[in-house]
C-alpha cells in the first residue's frame, strides 16, 4: 500500500470520527431541546396558577390581597419574559447550533466521498504500473 492511500486512509478515518462526534453532539442538543420544551410548558402551566390562585373570597381581601396583586402581576411579568424571550432563544439558539452541525456532517460526508474517490485513483495508479512492469 502506498504512503497516498495511508495518507488518504488516515483522513477518511479523521472524517467518520469528526460525523461521529458532531452526530452525538446533534443527540445531545436534541435531548436538551427536549427538556427545555418540557420546562416551558411546565412554566406555562405555573402561569395560570399565578394569575389565577386557588384563593377564596374569605381569604382574598384587604392590604394582603392587594399587596398579592402586585406580587402575582410581577410574578407574571418574569414568567413571561422567562418562558417567552429567554426560554424561546434558548431553543432558537439549540435549533442553530443542530442545523450547523447537520451542515458540517453533509459538508464531511462529501469531503469523505472525494478521498474515497482519491483512494480508488490511487488504487488504480497502482494496479497500472503493476501491470505495465
């Protein structure tokens, strides 16, 4: 075998080990996606207890319950901004990050297919000089 095709083997190998690498980094973002979307919608769930407690009339009234209302008002305003601007760019930022790395596998897997085909020439160069000796 000639130091080529070592060289080209050597590459070809570093390529399979980078898709590897990013196929499992994809599985990872695609499991974190997941739970963010779960605590999302757990958030979205909490919000309707905020802005609608489980209170009575005997127990909602006076400076407490005012003072409630103002808590549960800024209570609402955070949740909202967690689960709609933080939580939503968070997944927007995960979403980027699988689309590049699907980019980079399809770039590596034609990076693969040019050193295989490189391989075979090389295989084929040899074959000839064989049989021209």
């Amino acid at each position: 075998m000639s130091g080529a095709i070592i060289g080209y083997k050597a590459a070809l190998y570093s390529l399979k080990a980078d898709i590897s690498i990013k196929k499992e980094q994809i599985t990872e973002l695609n499991m974190c996606r997941k739970e963010v979307k779960a605590a999302k919608a757990a958030l979205s769930d909490a919000s309707k207890k905020i802005t609608h407690p489980d209170l009575t009339s005997h127990t909602w009234f006076g400076s407490l319950a005012d003072t409630f209302d103002g808590l549960r008002d800024e209570m609402a305003s955070a949740s909202q901004e967690i689960k709609g601007a933080q939580l939503t760019n968070l997944l927007n930022r995960i979403d980027e990050k699988i689309n590049d790395l699907t980019s980079d596998i399809h770039s590596l897997e034609r990076d693969i297919h040019s050193v295989e085909r490189k391989i075979e020439k090389e295989k084929q160069k040899q074959l000839e000089k064989k049989r021209g000796k």
